[in-house]
C-alpha cells in the first residue's frame, strides 16, 4: 500500500511503458494514484480499446495521451503510414474549417482506441528551414497563419470531448537541433520571440485548450535552464491567463536527460511551474534499452520527487496544486458526451495542398521507379518512412541514396535509371545549398526530364516538382494522383 506522498506524486507522472499489455508494475503504479500513460508506437499493436478500457477500469481518472499529429507523425497509423492531412498541408491549404475538421477527425480515432489527450497540434511558428524536427509538423512560417489553425484545431480536438495539448511552449520553430539529442539554443531577443513565436500559443488559450506541452530550449536571456525547467519562462505562460495543465515533453530526450537526468529533469521542472511529467517512450535508448526501461524511467522520476520534498527542495503545495489541476482535465475528459459528427474528407484536403511548379513529364498509371533521397527517420520524425515511397512506386523499384554521401557512381546509376523509364526523385529537403538540392540537380544535369516529388518544406527549384508536405500515406497518393492527372 502505497503512502499519502507516493500517491500525491504518481498523480504528476505520465510514463510510457514496453508491450501491447499492461505490465504489472504500470497496474500498481494505476492502483497508486498514477495520473496515466502515454502510447507510442509499439503499445499499438494489440487490442488497444482493451487495454484502454482496462487502465480506466483500473484507474477511472487515468489520461491516457496519443502523440498523434496527422501528416509525418502518426502513432495510430506507424506501420502504414497516416491517412489525416499533416500541419504543413493544412496551412498550404489555409482553410480553418478543414483544419477543425481535422483536430475533429484525429480526436475521434484517439477516442476510438480509449485515448483521452491529443498530444497536439504543433503551434511551433517554423521560421529556421533547417528544422530537423519541426518543419512539417508546423502550419508554417507565419505567425498568424500557425495562430489560427492552431485555434482551429484545438477546437476540432476538443469538439470530440478530448483534450488538446499545444505544443512545444515557446516555441521549437527557430532551431536546427533536435531537443531529442542535444539542447537546442535560440539566438532571437525576447521580443522577438513574444511577437513571432508566442501568439499560437496565446491563440490555443483562447480557444479553450487543456494543455500544453513545453519545449527543451534554452535562450540566453533565460539563464542556463531549458524551458521545461525555467520558472521564468512558463511564469509567462501563467501570466499570460493559461490555468490548464503544463506538461512537459519528454524527460528522457537527451537535452533533460544528459543534462540533468530524468530524476532531476522531474524535480526542477515540477519547481518552474509543470503540472504533468511525460517521462517518455522507454524504447528510445534503442540497443542499450533495458528490458525493464520503462519501469526504471518511471521510478527514477518518482523517487527523485519524492526525495525532493522530503528533504525540502520541493514543496509539497506545489505539487498538490499541480495534481489538482491534472485531476481537474481528467474530470472534465471523462465527463464528455457524443457530438454530431464533422464531415471529413482528408484526400480532398490533400490533394488541395499539392503544388507543382515546372513542366512535368507524361505518367502513366504503371510501376514507377523511385530514388529516395530523404533524410534518415529520427525519434520525432518518421521521414523515410517507406509506405510513401512504397505508394508513388506502385510497384516499381526503390533506389535508396544518402544524399550526404552519395558517390559520382550513384548519382550516374540513378540518372541512367532515371532515363530508362517512369522514375522519379523523392526529396524532404531541397533548400539552397541542401545535399539532397545538390544530388538532384546532378541527377538533372544527366537527365534533365526527371520529376521531384517533395514530401518536406515547399521550396523553389528548377525543373519539375510535385510538392506534397508530409512524408505519409495521404500526402504520397496525392502526389501519385498528381503525376497522373498532368
């Protein structure tokens, strides 16, 4: 039997765990207080409403949260990729109505699988083209355009008694490092990012929004902490009239972990003002993964706090008024009822967001072969996903090329392919100066005929390009359907 403080703690915890099955430490942890869990991926596999419904028989008020985005980030739809248009195509389209629809149609697959909290959307404004984990997942480059689909979808989200977590606080769109391996730093004044990177967040408050998820950035201005751990910058967030629940991304990404640990990450970022630590997915350490990761990431959270207050570090109210405010979204979610339903036509959306610039040549419905020069899939981002390349080849041959390496005898293997028959380029990063720019272009310089297909960043380049933003089942078939309606 757990005490009073160990049950006062789990009521901040939001831990992953291994399997398709509740392990018996997570049923404990339920039985204990623990306020819920997050699915990834590998939890999917199963009979996921099952499992739900027994973590809420378990424990009634428990969250259970789905980082489900639509577009390049889909746990619902890991192994065929996602059918719900991404950020990226929805603001190409700027349409709100089709943005709610949206957050509509992703709530209503999370509470069909017994979710509670969508773990989205993105308000990240991505203002830096290098982004290697945002890019796509954002509306944007433009504030008021990332404000109000961000509103947009918050609304669809929660129209299906869900709640919505906008996410990453304040703001992740001015890096080029990935917070899952390192600390990303912003070099933007305070101005700067108030005016270009806050309003989406502001946006979401006024549009009823639960929760929202911080960043591991830092800033100089701020002192050495990162976001997640800085009372100064989530003291904004509070000032700014958000009384919902603050959570944390997750505490085993490299910048908290490496940093501070998973167990000191949890103590400081309970002191700067969080409500609700996501511990993270326990398979991210890969080959060094542990078989029993996810009980070991969760405990050390838990027993760090609770040494914490224990030895004076960390008040005891700070931690109740966090597990109230937790406990009062957990109230609020499970008290919801059905709503009519929103008409939802996700390739309509898709093929709205294809753009193609440049002459492209003559496609017939028939295999096609592709070469992939996409970046490798991160811990964020699925990008070489190979459902989409799988989809525009219908059939045909793959031609897998690292653009960061590729050799004078790849380049001309590919060309020769290329102008042997039906082919093209598949592409996420095109940019000036890009590898993947500078392969193509060589590719081109031999056969100069060749079409692109660009599931990143829409950018400007010579020759023909199919530009469908999301590396994902839906944005692939609009731009298969696209070579062949030319």
């Amino acid at each position: 039997m757990a005490d009073e403080l160990t049950r006062l703690v789990n009521g901040v915890l939001w831990p992953g765990f291994l399997g398709s099955e509740m392990p018996a430490w997570l049923g404990t942890a339920l039985d204990e207080g623990l306020a819920g869990v997050v699915y990834f991926a590998q939890n999917l596999v199963g009979e996921t409403a099952a499992l739900s419904a027994d973590i809420h028989r378990r424990a009634p008020r428990a969250l259970i949260g789905i980082d489900e985005e639509g577009g390049s980030v889909t746990r619902l739809e890991a192994g065929t990729g996602s059918t719900v248009p991404g950020a990226a195509q929805l603001g190409v389209v700027d349409d709100v109505v089709a943005t709610e629809a949206t957050g509509y149609e992703i709530g209503r697959r999370v509470d069909a699988v017994g979710g509670d909290v969508v773990i989205g959307p993105v308000a990240d404004v991505n203002t830096d083209p290098r982004n290697p984990v945002i890019g796509v997942r954002s509306f944007g480059a433009s504030t008021d355009l990332v404000s109000r689909h961000t509103a947009a979808a918050v609304r669809g989200i929660q129209r299906t008694g869900l709640a919505a977590c906008a996410k990453h606080y304040p703001g992740h769109g001015d890096t080029h490092i990935d917070s899952h391996h390192d600390l990303p730093t912003l070099t933007l004044s305070q101005h700067e990012i108030d005016a270009q990177h806050i309003p989406p967040f502001i946006a979401a408050v006024r549009a009823g929004v639960f929760s929202i998820m911080t960043a591991h950035i830092s800033a100089p201005h701020w002192g050495d902490a990162p976001a997640t751990l800085n009372p100064n910058v989530l003291g904004r967030l509070r000032r700014a009239g958000f009384d919902g629940v603050i959570i944390t991304d997750a505490l085993d990404m490299a910048a908290i972990r490496e940093q501070v640990g998973i167990g000191g990450g949890a103590v400081r970022a309970l002191a700067a003002g969080a409500d609700l630590l996501c511990i993270g997915n326990p398979t991210n350490p890969g080959a060094a993964m542990l078989p029993d990761q996810d009980e070991r990431d969760y405990l050390a959270a838990r027993d760090a706090i609770i040494a914490a207050v224990r030895s004076g570090e960390l008040s005891r109210a700070r931690i109740e008024d966090a597990a109230h405010r937790v406990a009062a979204m957990a109230d609020a979610v499970r008290q919801r009822s059905a709503v009519p339903a929103v008409s939802f036509d996700g390739d309509g959306i898709a093929d709205r967001a294809v753009r193609v610039q440049g002459e492209l040549p003559s496609f017939a419905d028939a295999p096609t072969t592709v070469i992939d020069l996409r970046r490798a899939s991160s811990l964020a981002v699925d990008s070489a996903a190979s459902h989409v390349a799988l989809a525009l080849a219908a059939g045909g041959e793959i031609v897998r090329i690292d653009a960061i390496s590729a050799s004078r005898e790849q380049i001309t293997d590919a060309a020769g392919r290329a102008s042997a028959g039906q082919s093209i380029v598949l592409v996420d990063s095109i940019e000036a100066d890009s590898p993947q720019r500078t392969v193509l272009d060589s590719i081109r310089s031999l056969s100069p005929a060749i079409a692109a297909v660009n599931v990143g960043l829409p950018a400007e380049a010579e020759g023909a390009v199919i530009s469908s933003p999301a590396a994902s089942m839906l944005a692939a078939r609009a731009a298969r359907r696209a070579m062949l309606s030319r």
